[in-house]
C-alpha cells in the first residue's frame, strides 16, 4: 500500500517527542553527516527529511528509555527521493542494534513501515532509518512516527479480546418440551466431535512402524506434513526412477485416522536440496526434468492434499530462477494450480516472522515476490506460508509483520514452527501459538516436530517413551482449550435459554429434565462458524426434550 499521504500517527504516536513533525525538529536531532530538515507539502502536511546522505545510517534520529518488562508496537511512514528502497527501522541499544521493521519504499508516495520490538535490559536507545541500498544518493522522508509500549498483561488482554472475536462464536440454546414450550432448569450438555481451527504437526516415515507413536500422534492432531518423504531429493534420487513407497504408505495413515495433510514441496530452491544429478542438465534438459517431476507428483496425489508447497523459500534462494530464468516460480504455480486446481498452493519461507534481522524475506519482501508473480503472470490461487523457526519470541514484530501480510488477503498458515533448544524454549513455544492463534489472518499451525529416536529437527515434543516433555505439555494445554471433550453444562433459565461461547468446530449437544425420561432426550448436532458480525454475533440453537 503505497498513499499519496501518510495516515495519522497510531497511538498518537506513543511515547515519540513530536511523532507528525507540526513542532518542526522538537526531539530530533541528525545522525552522522546528513542534511536534516523538515518540509512541507502542498497540502499542508509537514514531514522531517534526512538528505546529502553519505552513508547508510546517516539521517535522523530520537532517543528513548526503554524498559525490560515492556513490548513495543513501532510504526512509520516512509518515502524515497528516487527510485525504491528497502529500509530498516533500528533501535541501538547498548546491547547492539535492533531492527524493529521494514518497509519497501518508493518515491512519490509513502508507506507504511509496521515492527515491533522487546529489549533484554531496560536503558537508552536511539532510532534510525538504515537502507542497505549500495547508493546511499537517496533522500529518505518519515512522517506519523509511532512507538507503543504495552505491559504483558495488555497484549495477554488483547490476545483474548481477539480469540473471542475471530476464534469463537456466542450460542444461545433453547431447550423445549414436547409441546414446543421452553423447558426452564434443563441441563444442556455440550461436547465438541472436531474443532474448528486447524491445529498439526509434522510426521516422518518412523510413525508407520511405531504404535506407541502413532497413538500419541493421532489422539492430538487431525492435520500434518510430512519431514522429507515428499521432497524431490526422496522420490527420485537416481533420475529416472521414482519412489513414492514411503509418502504413500504415510498419505495412507493419514487418511486412516481423517488427518488433512500438506504436501511438502514440489521444489526447493536452495541449490544444497536438490538431486545430485540436476546440477549438470541443460536448460531444456532441467524443463524437462522439472516438468515430469511436477506432472508426476502432483497427479499421483491429485485432491488428497489441502496445499502445496511449490516452490520452497525462493525469496531466500533461486536456484530454478537461476537456471530457468527470473519467471520460474510463476510457471510452476501455473502449472500446479491447471493439474490440481482443488489444492491450494502456497509460498513457504522462513524468517519473515520469526527473525527480524533478516532482510530476505521481511514481510515487505513477501508481498513484493507476491506482486512480482501476478505481474509474470501467475492470476490463481496462492497462500502464504511462514515456516517460523524461531530462536525467541518477539511478539510485537510477529504481530506487525502478520498484520502486514494479511493486507494480501490471502490465507496465511504457520508451517513449521519449532523453537530452538534452551532454558526458555517451552515459555517461547506457548508465546508464539498464542499470538499467531489469536491474529485474523492465520488459518492454521503446523508444528515441525516428527519424531525419530535420534532426535527431532529442533524440537520434540516427546522422549523416547512418548512422555510429553514441556514443549508436549505446552501443546496439549492449547489443545485442552481449543476442545470441549465433555462435561460443558449449563442450565436453562425461566424461558429455556442458556447462553455461552465457544470455539468454532462441530458439536453436539443434548439436554436432561426431571420431567422428561432419559429415552426421550434428543441429540442435536451443530457446526459452530465465524458469524457476519453485520447481521447477527449469536448463534441460535433450539432442542427438543
């Protein structure tokens, strides 16, 4: 989103001294050597301008106070003199630098740069803009400069503000009896048969032959992903000859025991990930090869998959691209959506969420590769796939970066997440489900923890006896609440209602009276959906005695 003039500042713009510049340069000061000025549009509208600039730091700055114990919301309108440029917003601490966001900037209009920050220890910090771009001959502008702090017990507040928004419905029952009058002091009993919100985790090839794995697995989650069994280096290692063996008997289990799978991925592009043999075939000969490997997948799960992972993290890499040319992306997706148009396919990368240090694959990056594809041509279907590999949680950057990607109106699904090893890994683990749980835009969570008996990728959920570790009790605590397994009473008032709210998912519901004889209570099931708050917040559900 690129406007001919900024929105006023969020927040009023917090804690920044002078956030819309109308006091001209009260509370900012030049950094390095730069020229810096405040102008003025023709509309009125003052913003600050850092010109002359002779390094990649050099421009503006603020200086703040900022707290341990605190998470910061930080947003800002930026705009270039020429050209387009990729701009971190940082915060050096005496602790080292910290980029709170990104914006891809142009000139002649502004955008908006959404980050967030938290630090390790409370003390001063100064603001800057840095662009990485190799000519520093660029004019850089901000205007409606914001920064938010927020207690924990805020963004928890706000969290559960969104849950009973987007996650949950409020359902009014009515219980009668068998000459249609509402039967008072009833007890309504609520059980949940399949939740709403999809909720998984990554297999791998050692759950075929592992009962006591396959029990703790499918006894939690109906969704999954397999590790490495669908890549291409796994089902054809010698061209030529393909082996599906291993990804068929595992789509097998899955549909055993009614878990919706991804498919995971068509093509890599990292160049360490591919068949050994691909590296020496000539551009038509890799055509060919790239075509029967799409053709030959795709058709042998045509409709069994709910996505597709066609090209794996190509903002990071560009192998195909390389070799194929800058459109390779574009025509794989074409191609994937004409063969199976029913599987949704998807962009899966890491990093745009989880590390703001990367500028590779920052949200602004993502959005950008995704308007560069319908530009090469590619018109269908697409989702956004953060894999989210995460060292810790920086909830604020996570927040702002999800709220930027979900400008593209696309489905978003964490699918991969994990945690690195360390002291606090469950603590972050429960954070993160939390904070991608509770935003609008995410349709889904995919933990990225297949076990195997030497050890998970980064994260098991489990040891070796399938006893939960802290990661495995974080896992089913969230679940405990998503689900209403039983034991959900309530009793009717005078007219027969009783009112609660609960998650979205299936349901089913049946009620007990004195007055009416067990044989005669009937079961009533019901689907609990997202309502069109412009019509109705309530759901209604009436049951017969």
């Amino acid at each position: 989103m690129c406007l001919a003039k900024p929105e006023e500042a969020h927040y009023g713009g917090g804690i920044v001294v002078n956030p819309e510049l109308n006091q001209r340069l009260k509370g900012w000061t030049t950094l390095g050597n730069a020229k810096v000025e405040i102008q003025e549009s023709e509309d009125g509208n003052r913003y600050i301008v850092a010109s002359n600039r002779n390094g990649t730091l050099d421009g503006f700055t603020q200086k703040f106070n900022l707290e341990k114990d605190k998470l910061y919301m930080f947003s800002a309108w930026l705009r270039v003199s020429q050209g387009k440029a990729h701009i971190a917003a940082m915060f050096k601490t005496q602790y080292g630098n910290k980029i709170a966001g990104w914006a891809m900037s142009q000139k002649g209009c502004w955008s908006m740069l959404k980050g967030g920050i938290v630090v390790n220890s409370s003390g001063p910090a100064h603001l800057y803009f840095e662009t990485k771009d190799t000519s520093v001959d660029i004019d850089i502008m901000a205007d409606s400069i914001s920064l938010q702090p927020f207690t924990h017990e805020e963004w928890k507040s706000h969290q559960d503000q969104n849950i009973e928004k987007i996650r949950k419905s409020k359902v009014k029952f009515q219980a009668i009896d068998q000459h249609g009058q509402p039967l008072a002091n009833a007890i309504i009993s609520i059980k949940q048969n399949k939740p709403g919100f999809p909720f998984g985790c990554a297999i791998n090839q050692n759950i075929l032959s592992n009962i006591a794995y396959q029990n703790w697995f499918v006894s939690r989650f109906k969704y999954t992903v397999f590790e490495n069994e669908m890549k291409w280096i796994s089902t054809e290692s010698s061209r030529g000859i393909e082996n599906y063996n291993l990804a068929d008997a595992l789509l097998k289990f899955a549909k055993t025991h009614n878990i919706q799978t991804r498919g995971h991925n068509i093509f890599w592009d990292d160049p360490k990930y591919q068949p050994y043999w691909l590296g020496g075939l000539s551009t038509n000969d890799l055509w060919n090869a790239t075509n029967q490997r799409i053709n030959s997948i795709m058709k042998r799960y045509q409709r069994q998959l709910i996505h597709w992972d066609v090209v794996n993290e190509n903002l990071h890499f560009s192998y195909f691209e390389s070799k194929l040319g800058n459109k390779a992306s574009s025509i794989f997706y074409e191609k994937a959506n004409k063969i199976d148009w029913k599987t949704t396919p998807f962009l899966n990368e890491y990093n745009t969420i989880e590390e703001s240090r990367d500028g590779a694959a920052t949200p602004a990056k993502y959005l950008q590769k995704i308007k560069q594809m319908r530009q090469d041509g590619y018109k269908g279907p697409l989702g956004i796939g953060l894999e989210s590999h995460f060292q810790y949680a920086n909830l604020p950057y996570i927040r702002a970066s999800l709220d930027q990607l979900a400008s593209a109106k696309l489905p978003i699904w964490i699918t991969e997440l994990d945690v690195k090893p360390g002291p606090n890994q469950a603590a972050y683990l429960e954070q993160v489900i939390r904070e991608v749980h509770a935003h609008a835009g995410v349709n889904g969570i995919i933990m990225w923890s297949a076990w195997s008996p030497q050890g998970c990728y980064t994260m098991c959920l489990t040891d070796n006896n399938f006893k939960n570790l802290a990661t495995g009790d974080v896992v089913d605590k969230f679940l405990s609440e998503l689900r209403v397994v039983a034991g959900l009473n309530g009793t009717t008032d005078s007219n027969g209602y009783f009112a609660t709210s609960l998650f979205h998912g299936e349901y089913e519901a049946k009620i007990s009276h004195p007055s009416a004889l067990p044989e005669s209570y009937n079961l009533t099931r019901f689907n609990v959906a997202s309502i069109d708050e412009a019509r109705e917040r309530t759901m209604h559900v009436k049951i017969n005695a």
